[in-house]
C-alpha cells in the first residue's frame, strides 16, 4: 500500500558496496511495479560484474508501494539473462530483506519458485538479520556510482 505522505513517488534505487566483505547492496525506495523493476535489474547487474562481489543485498524496506505482480516474479525465476553471469550469481549469497507481509511474501514465491536453481538465496525482515545470513559484522558500505 502507497504512503500516504508519497503516493506517486516512483522508484529510486542506490548501489553500495562493502569492498571488505566484498557486499553489493542495493536499496529501493518509493513504488515499485512490475515495469519499474526493469531498470534497477539491469543496473543490478552491471554493478555485480564491475565489483566481483561475493554476496548481495536487496533492501526493499524503503519501497512505499509494493506493486509487483505474482506473473511478474514467476517470469523474473524463469528470465534467461547472460548465463555466465547468473550462474555465478546462483552459487552466490543473496539476501532480501523484505519489511511488509507482502514483500516478504512475494520474495518467498520468488524463492520457492526457483528452488533447485536459485542457491544461497534468503528472505529476511530486517538488515540486521541480512547481516547475521551472510555471517558479517558490521560492514561498511560505500556509495557506489
């Protein structure tokens, strides 16, 4: 449900990284739909291959509105995206964390979905609990471009 505060503020997202722990952690922010998710995805990716990183973090618990569809993500566990790339990705640590029932809910579909395939992928409510699935202590993430 949109914050009645920023009903129509689209999604905005940011990249960091904690080059100790080797972390990517991209935030999200505002409404996030189905046709919104396109361009933070494919900066998602480009910001992997540049950082080498060993595990990722995708923080949805700025996101006002939660607008993705259940079509969406079952089309998101089955997208074909540079194989090389997803792989690596596969066999890699990645955490949500997913503040609201339906985030987390969505996430979890996302996960179920693509078991077999989709390794070392976690849900969680809060960063704190992203931090304790990827067995780090306080990292320090750095802004990236």
């Amino acid at each position: 449900m949109a914050s009645p505060s920023h009903p129509e503020m689209p999604c905005t997202f940011r990249f960091e990284f904690d080059p100790v722990n080797k972390i990517l952690l991209i935030r999200l922010e505002g409404r996030l739909t189905d046709e919104l998710y396109a361009e933070p995805q494919r900066a998602f990716w480009k910001h992997w291959a540049a950082t080498d990183a060993s595990a990722a973090i995708v923080d949805f618990s700025s996101v006002t509105e939660f607008a993705l569809s259940t079509g969406f993500v079952r089309r998101l566990v089955n997208k074909e995206v540079d194989q090389e790339l997803v792989q690596d990705l596969y066999v890699r640590p990645r955490v949500v964390v997913a503040t609201t029932d339906v985030e987390f809910g969505l996430a979890r579909m996302y996960q179920i979905l693509g078991e077999g395939k989709h390794q070392n992928f976690k849900v969680v409510h809060t960063m704190d609990e992203a931090f304790i699935a990827l067995d780090i202590q306080s990292p320090l993430f750095e802004p990236l471009e």
